[in-house]
C-alpha cells in the first residue's frame, strides 16, 4: 500500500513540476506574443489580424483537435492497462484522419466561407493550404510526442516547445518588418518552421534517446526507434478494443468542447457577425484577457488531468480505491481549487479599474477607444469562471467511466447549441462583449455539471475538496475594499489627467495587490502548507536526478 501511495505522490510531483515547466514556458509564449502584437499592431492592418489570427490559426487548431484529442485524452490513462506497441499502432491512425480533416476543412475555408478581398488581401489560399499542410505535418510527431507526455518528458517539452515558439514569433516579426508586402505569406512561412522544427526535434531526441539512454531506463517501453511506427506484438492483436472505445468517446467530447471553447470564433467565421477587422480587435483583447488564463490555468488543467488520471482508478467506487490515494486526490483537488479561485479574483478585481490604462498603454486609440475597455473588463470575469471550470473539469475528466463520458457527451452537445445560440443573440445586442459573455454562462453550466459529478463521486466519505472554491472571509474584504477603491482611483486620477496621475493610480494599485497577497498569506496557511510541500519534494527530487 505504501508503495502505491508513494508512485502516486511521485506523479503529483511529476505532474507539478510539468505544470511549473508549462507556466514558465506559456509565460515566455505569452510575453513574445505579447511583444509580437504590439509590433504587428503598428506594421498590419486589424483585417490582417483578423484574417490569420482567427481565420488560418481556427483552421489549424480545428484539424488538430479533430484529429488528435481524444486519442491523446485516451492513451495517457491508467485504467486503460495498455501495452505501449497498442497504444503505438492506435496513434498512427490519427494520420489518415488528420490528412481526409484537413482535406474536407480546407475545402470548406476556400468555398464555402467568406473569403477576403483578394485585392486588399491576397493569398488567403496560400495561407490555408499552408496551415493545413502543417496540421497535418505536426501530426506525425504524435506517438513521440505521446511518450513524452506519458513518461514524463516533462523537460523536454518545455525545451522544444520554447525554441519553436521562439522561432516562430522571431520569423514573424523579421518578416512582417522587413517584409511588409508579404502579408499571408510570411504569417505561412513562420508557421512551416516551426512545424518542420516541431516534428525533427522530437525524432532526433527519441532516435537518441533509444540508442544511448534507453539501457539505463528498464521502465521506458521502447526499444529501438523502429517501435515508433506501427508493430505487431507477438500473441496480442494490433490495438486495443478497450482503448478504441475509450477513444472514440474523447474524440465526440473533444470535438464538442472544442465548439464551447472556440466558439465565438466559429460564429465570426461561419455566420459573419463580425467584419475581419473587428475580429483583429477582439482577437487582440482576447489573447490579453487570456494571459491568465493559458499562463497559468492551461498548465494547472493539464498537469492535473494527467496527475487524477493516473491517481484515480476508472469504473471503481471511490470505497475500493486507495484510501490514501483517494485523499491525497482530494487534497490536491481542494487546494488547486483554492490556488486558482484566488488567481481568478485578484485578475477580476484589479482588471476592472486597470483595463483602459492598460490598453491606452499596450496599443494607444486602437485599443482603449471603442469597446475595448468594457471587453478586457468582461473577459476578467470570464478568467475567474474558467480557473474554475478548468481544475473541477480536470477531475472530472480523469474520474468518468466510458459510460459517464458518454452521458457527458450529450450535455456537452446541448451545452454547444445553447452557447452557439447565445453567442448569435447576445452578439446581435452588445456586438463582440456578447461572445464573451455566451462564453461566461456556457462555463457556468460546465461548472454545475461538474460540482454535481465530483459530490456524487465523493458522497459517503469524508472529503469535501469542492471547499476550495471558498475563499476566507479576511481575503474577501480585503478584495472588495481593493475594488472600491481601485475604481475610485480610476474616476479621479485617470487616464487623461498625465502620466504623474497616472503613476498614482498604479501605485494604489500596487498597495491594494499588497494587502490582498497578505490577507492570503495569513488566512490560507493550508494552502501555503500544501504549495510549499510540493515544492520542497519536487526540489529534492531533482537534486537527486542532478
């Protein structure tokens, strides 16, 4: 037993140290990105923003995700009791059905969507071909990249995610520059860097790693870079029946969440609601507002995910697993819980009074003039709900039966239509604000969904995690007294007075951040416990890996 719960606590620190790699690695994306927008802001027109930061990226992401997701969510979970050649063999087959997605989407982008002025902005066609060619490209690096997300690469990927986001943001900005007649041409060039980097980079590593390192590695299931590729293993048929079915009920989830978190993107696209210059603005507000989110958030859902899946035991009651391990899930549930319920409100507080200096700073008129306020303004309550949809769904995800999944599937598909009629109406009534908050109350129905899933799973027991979604009474006042007097702040010395005004206001700012961090400090010390165990683990462990 003690064994057990000591490989379970390696995973948590695995998985904590993916997510500390990931926020790092997302934080440096951010801010390159951050960097990037700022420069195209002042060399392409909004239309160009519009037109492949929406249109060409919603192609690749779209292939990608059809394609690839639910085996990804399938293949790294322990209940699956897999053989890796299985597992191997059933990933290739996402290579043909990335090829015939890609295919029927590009037709669909050129033909049977509103396409750009070819004279105001040529090459649109180069630049669905290209993204498509790279979805379908980046595909091939899946069973390496696979492994490396099962056994725990997590170094690894960090690495070479960070050159190939490094290279692609360096390609574009070199080109957009120095190149300004491009246009969609050099947004492709980028993008075929980085794939080709992508996939030769994982190759070259494994291919190494099997021929040099794999003989001090008993537990890592690849022998030679041959078993990369598709093997029958003798006595065993080619894939897993369990895993294909597991697989097929990620991939109807997956593409139904994909609609709920791109949504808004889909309605621009497909009913035209926005023109592509407005979808440039809110793609720009969006990304901004998302800073949070995809820093922090994303990495904490995924290493999560990966740490419950391999934690908790699929189709068994909670009263025959591990008690150990069943608490320790709880423990980390609540506690991700509260981390991120605090990081959503310190985002929604100080947001509301910092929106416009923010963007009159970051992009001048462009951005603070119009609805761009309002729409960062909104977008931070939209941060607090998906810090906690993202951790509840994480646990949920990992805990779900096939048949669970498969319940999950139709309330996700009931859930995509109401977002999708939302998104259309409340648009019609507040413009680009209105996806933002369709967005809002389609995560607040996931949330329900999930707070009812995680009370049933733990009914009967001693474990509450969902308390994490509490914050303490002193850390409530201080938040609301930081909101009062942050917007009054804003109305007397904001943002048209100069910028000593201005400086003042972000000092108060600074000061009520302050109290806030302390009324945290010294109300939550079971979170601060918990954070600081990890981190002492995780520091120990790799002195001993040094």
């Amino acid at each position: 037993m003690s064994g057990s719960v000591e490989d379970d606590t390696n995973v948590l620190l695995s998985a904590a140290a993916s997510a500390s790699y990931r926020m790092l690695l997302n934080l440096m994306f951010r801010v390159l990105s951050f960097v990037m927008n700022g420069v195209l802001l002042h060399y392409v027109t909004s239309q160009m923003l519009g037109v492949v930061n929406v249109r060409l990226i919603l192609l690749h992401s779209t292939i990608l995700l059809v394609a690839r997701e639910g085996f990804r969510r399938a293949c790294v979970s322990k209940s699956s009791k897999q053989n890796w050649g299985q597992v191997i063999n059933l990933v290739w087959c996402i290579v043909p059905i990335g090829i015939l997605t890609a295919m029927v989407f590009s037709y669909v982008w050129l033909y049977l969507l509103e396409v750009p002025d070819p004279i105001q902005m040529p090459n649109y066609h180069i630049g669905v071909y290209s993204y498509a060619s790279c979805a379908v490209i980046e595909i091939l690096s899946e069973p390496v990249w696979l492994t490396a997300h099962a056994f725990l690469f997590v170094k690894l990927k960090a690495v070479i995610e960070s050159v190939c986001i490094i290279t692609r943001s360096m390609i574009n900005i070199l080109l957009v520059v120095y190149f300004p007649d491009w246009g969609i041409i050099a947004f492709s060039v980028a993008q075929i860097v980085f794939t080709v980097l992508w996939v030769t980079a994982y190759y070259a590593y494994f291919s190494w790693y099997v021929s040099t390192q794999q003989k001090k590695d008993d537990s890592f299931p690849v022998k030679s870079v041959r078993e990369f590729l598709p093997t029958k293993a003798p006595g065993k048929p080619w894939i897993s029946t369990h895993l294909v079915v597991l697989t097929w009920s990620f991939v109807k989830q997956s593409f139904l969440k994909q609609l709920l978190t791109e949504g808004e993107y889909y309605v621009m696209t497909v009913f035209g609601v926005l023109s592509f210059a407005e979808q440039g603005v809110y793609d720009v507000i969006n990304n901004l507002g998302s800073l949070a989110a995809r820093f922090i958030f994303q990495a904490v859902e995924e290493s999560g995910y990966l740490f419950f899946s391999q934690t908790l035991t699929r189709e068994v009651p909670i009263k025959e697993q591990n008690k150990d391990t069943i608490l320790l899930a709880s423990r980390v549930l609540e506690s991700l819980l509260k981390l991120v319920t605090y990081i959503g409100l310190i985002v929604l507080i100080f947001g509301y009074s910092y929106s416009y200096l923010f963007l009159d700073l970051y992009g001048g008129n462009t951005l603070s003039q119009g609805p761009g306020p309002m729409l960062l303004r909104v977008y931070c309550l939209y941060v607090l709900i998906i810090a906690i949809n993202g951790t509840t769904e994480c646990f949920v995800f990992a805990a779900m039966s096939k048949l669970d999944v498969d319940r999950y599937n139709y309330k996700m598909m009931l859930f995509s239509l109401l977002f999708l009629l939302a998104s259309w109406s409340l648009t019609q009534w507040l413009g680009s604000v209105g996806f933002i908050l369709a967005n809002c109350l389609n995560m607040l129905a996931r949330i329900i969904h999930s707070v009812y899933f995680i009370n049933l799973y733990y009914e009967g027991s001693e474990f509450h995690p969902l308390r994490g979604i509490l914050p303490s009474a002193p850390v409530m006042i201080s938040l609301t007294a930081s909101l009062l007097i942050t917007a009054l702040s804003e109305q007397l010395l904001c943002c048209d007075k100069g910028n000593l005004y201005r400086l003042v206001h972000f000092g108060i700012g600074v000061v009520c951040g302050l109290s806030v961090l302390g009324s945290i400090y010294l109300s939550e010390k079971q979170l601060l416990i918990f954070i600081k165990e990890q981190y002492q683990k995780m520091k120990k462990i790799k002195t001993k890996t040094n």
